[in-house]
C-alpha cells in the first residue's frame, strides 16, 4: 500500500506529524512521509541527525545471530534487500567471513540449512524483481571453505583489488590460525552499512523536502493530547546561537511518532501509555592497523555473548581503519549496562556512568583501556592484530530491545493510545518497516486517504531521496565524521562487487 502526495484529495485537510528523534527509525519516517508529500516536523536533540548506538553491518540475512529464528533472519534478509535499494550509497559492498573457533561449542555445520534457506529466498526475491539483486548473484550468496582449500589460499599473493570471492579470503587465510577453527568458515554476502552515509543522506534529503521541518538542538520537554481531538501539542526548546539560549516553541501536530530510542519510555511515561522493554548500553571501538595489508572483508568469530570468549567482530574501513566488538563484558558490553523497565516506570533507568558517557563522551584512560582489550581479543585470532593502536573515540550508544527477549533483532514498531506510535527497531534495516507501519496507522485513522497501491517501485517511492548522488553523500558524510570527531575513513566508500 503506497500513498502519494499527487493523489491525496481535497475531501482531507492537511495532515502534520511530528517525530521526536532524529536517530536512524525518526529521519527514515520523516524521510517516507515527506517525499509523499505529508507535513512532518522532526525535533532533535543533536546538532544533525543519525547519531545514536553503533551502526555498521547490513543484517542481510542475520548470520551474526546463531540464536535468532529463522523468520528473523529472513526478516532481516528482505529488509536489507529494501534498505539498499533506497539507500544504495549507504553500504559498504564487501562480504562477511563466519568462523566458528575450536573452542566454541558450535558447530559451522549446523549453520548450512540456515544459508541455504536464505539463499533461496533471495533468489525468489530477484526472480519476482531484478531490482532485488543488490547482494550480488544469487548463486553467490555464499560459500564455504574447507581447510584444504583455505591453506591453498594462504600460499596466495594477496590482489590489490579482490576480484572473486576466493580473493576476499585470502588476507583471512594467511592470517589466522587455522589449528584454533572448525570447518567450514562461511563467506557470505552481508554488507557493510556506514552510519555517517546513512546520517549524510538523512540530512540532507530532508533539508531539500519542502514537506519537512527539521528541528536540531531541540529538546522535547513537554507532550499533551487534546482530549477532544487527538491531536498533540510538542513543547520544546531549541538552541539559538545568535542569543547563545534556548528559546521555548509549542509545535501542533495531528500524530506523534516516539522515535527516541533509548529514551523512548520516557515520552510513553508522559503520554501514559506504559510498554516493557530494555535498553542496553554497547560500544565498538576505533582502531588503526597499519600493518593490514590488502583489501580485508569483515570478519565474525562466533563466541558465547557475555562470557570472556565473547563474538570477536572485525569491520574493515578505508586506509588501514577497523572497528571491533567484542561481545564480552569488558569491551562492548558493560557490567549492569542491560537495563529493564518496570511496572510503574516505561524508561529503563541506565547508571549514571552510561548516562555520562552518552551525555559527555568518554575519558582518554577509558578509550584506552576497552581499544586495548578489544585489540587483545581480536589478537586471539589475528595473531598480527596485536600491532593494531588506538584510532579514535569509540562508537558508542543505548539499544532499545522491545519486550524481554535480548536476541531480539527484528523489531519495528507499535502503536498505542490515539495518534501515538513508538519506533522499536533494533536493526537499522527496519526503519522502512516501521515507516510503512506509520503509513498504514495513519490510513487506519482515518488522516490520509486509503488509496488502491499504484506498484511504484521502491526507488521511485523516493525521488528526492534517489536523486542524491554518491559524491555529495560522501563528502556530507565525511564532513560529519569530522565534526562528531571521527577519522574521515569511517565515512569512505567500500564498493568491492564481486
């Protein structure tokens, strides 16, 4: 079901909708509503938008997640598929390797009905419209290798440029120790995602939206609902810097969408519409490797979460730059960082050391000492990594889980009350899902007509949104990577299709 601003009749007044949160969810709702043509006026606390919790992976198929259902991961595998037909200058195009260490309980074997699953899918996605082959050749979807097959591959010289997917192992091969893994390793077509692209295309598709107001250094102090006709009133105050003040504003709007993220139970104690959820506080970290060599894919050595043998993940980036998780509770998670909601109170309430790291950023001796251990246990497996040194301030944010299943990876959103959804999406590939879930309440409400789908294709759904061209996304993704105090290769281009 589509709804285009060319169709909307006379027979309906104007509708507005204000967003709170310019996070990934909020500005992909702002970004659907406003290429249709419908009012929406976006508050947000940031100086731009799409800064929140680490994003750099394209879930096109979930394979980080052993303990997730299928359904999720096909979930995951058809949102991606949509994410990058809108946003296609927001991934990096390189595959992700799989490894199982030997001393891991699981078994790489077990991971192959799953593959073959989502590779059919996919294949019946591009059959139904070619337009869906964004993940390269279905019958490449992925492949494994065997120990003979990846010895071979580490007497190989290492390409300037991968060429095939064989290519791609190559770095891997010459420098793990194949002694410590189970066989197969998997390479699959998972992608990178940047998040500065991501903001860079946000930001500026919004700014060009006669339809869309965007409000940064604005902070929501206030919501309330007209009892007699469901309409809201947003009260916020927004940073004047020729006065160097706050100056309060009260905005009208007819919906509210609650796209908050961590602080989404926040808005729902206000609008008294409690909801059960976790928030939990996670980090990746910066990192230079002058001493890579060749182009790396990203690579994933499966780990039981929370424990010290925790998933060890390394993110390539341009010009020797990686970013590292390691799913233990001394580097991307955090003692006491899972917080819960209760019966009296929707908001998760983080200790005070998250909320000042979220708030005020991360002291040197910190950055330090997490880049470290996370260099260390990378260094388990890429015995070469131990070279590796800081390369900047971490990544860092506050999850929003909905319900009390921590595996939980695909989410989108709920409504609640009149005139009120929240946003609940764990993955950045569902915020599409959420944005058509607001197009379909806002037609079931009765404030935009229901229209029979016109069949436009994705692409077409966002003209202003497509018509950006990749050098501008760059260099706006570039600039904010400076500006929030990254390297700039964070923000660089990855497009290795093979």
């Amino acid at each position: 079901m589509n709804v285009h601003s060319s169709h909307r009749t006379d027979n309906h007044p104007p509708v507005k909708v204000g967003v709170i949160g310019g996070g990934i969810a909020g500005s992909t709702i702002a970004l659907r509503l406003a290429e249709l043509g419908i009012q929406v006026e976006l508050f947000e606390e940031g100086k731009s938008l799409v800064n929140g919790p680490p994003i750099c992976h394209l879930h096109a198929g979930g394979n980080l997640y052993r303990e997730i259902s299928d359904q999720q991961c096909l979930t995951l595998l058809k949102e991606s598929i949509d994410t990058l037909r809108v946003f296609p200058n927001t991934a990096n195009i390189r595959p992700t390797v799989i490894t199982v260490p030997q001393r891991d309980p699981g078994d790489p074997e077990a991971l192959i009905p799953r593959l073959r699953l989502l590779q059919d899918a996919y294949r019946q996605f591009v059959e139904a419209d070619r337009r869906n082959q964004v993940l390269g050749d279905p019958g490449q979807y992925y492949k494994l290798y065997y120990r003979n097959e990846l010895e071979q591959l580490a007497r190989a010289s290492i390409p300037a440029e991968p060429g095939s997917l064989d290519d791609w192992m190559i770095p891997v091969a010459k420098n793990i120790d194949l002694d410590k893994f189970k066989f197969p390793l998997i390479l699959v077509q998972e992608y990178g995602l940047s998040v500065f692209r991501l903001a860079a295309t946000a930001n500026l598709a919004l700014d060009q939206l006669a339809s869309s107001k965007v409000n940064t250094r604005s902070t929501v102090i206030d919501i309330q609902q007209s009892h007699e006709t469901g309409s809201w009133t947003v009260t916020h105050q927004q940073f004047d810097p020729t006065i160097d003040d706050h100056i309060t504003h009260s905005v009208n709007v007819d919906y509210l969408i609650n796209a908050c993220g961590y602080r989404t139970g926040t808005l729902d104690n206000w609008a008294n519409l409690p909801r059960h959820r976790m928030v939990e506080f996670k980090a990746a970290y910066v990192t230079h490797w002058a001493e890579s060599q060749g182009v790396w894919p990203e690579v994933i050595f499966h780990g039981e979460r929370g424990t010290p043998n925790g998933m060890a993940q390394l993110t390539p980036y341009p010009d020797g730059f990686f970013q590292l998780h390691g799913m233990t509770e001394d580097i991307t998670l955090f003692r006491q960082g899972l917080a819960r909601s209760t019966t009296e109170d929707a908001q998760p309430a983080l200790g005070t050391s998250f909320i000042r790291k979220l708030k005020q950023g991360w002291t040197n001796s910190d950055i330090d000492t997490r880049t470290g251990r996370a260099i260390a246990h990378m260094a388990q497996f890429v015995p070469a990594y131990q070279t590796a040194t800081v390369g900047g301030k971490p990544l860092f944010g506050a999850q929003q889980i909905p319900g009390d299943d921590l595996s939980l990876r695909a989410a989108d959103i709920s409504f609640a009350g009149r005139r009120y959804a929240r946003t609940e999406i764990v993955k950045a590939s569902s915020a599409l899902s959420a944005a058509e879930g607001v197009i379909k309440q806002l037609v079931i409400e009765g404030l935009v007509p229901d229209m029979e789908d016109d069949t436009l294709p994705l692409e077409q759904q966002f003209p202003v949104t497509s018509g950006l061209s990749q050098k501008e996304i760059v260099t706006k993704a570039e600039t904010l990577a400076s500006e929030r105090g990254y390297p700039q290769a964070l923000a660089g281009l990855v497009r290795f299709e093979v």
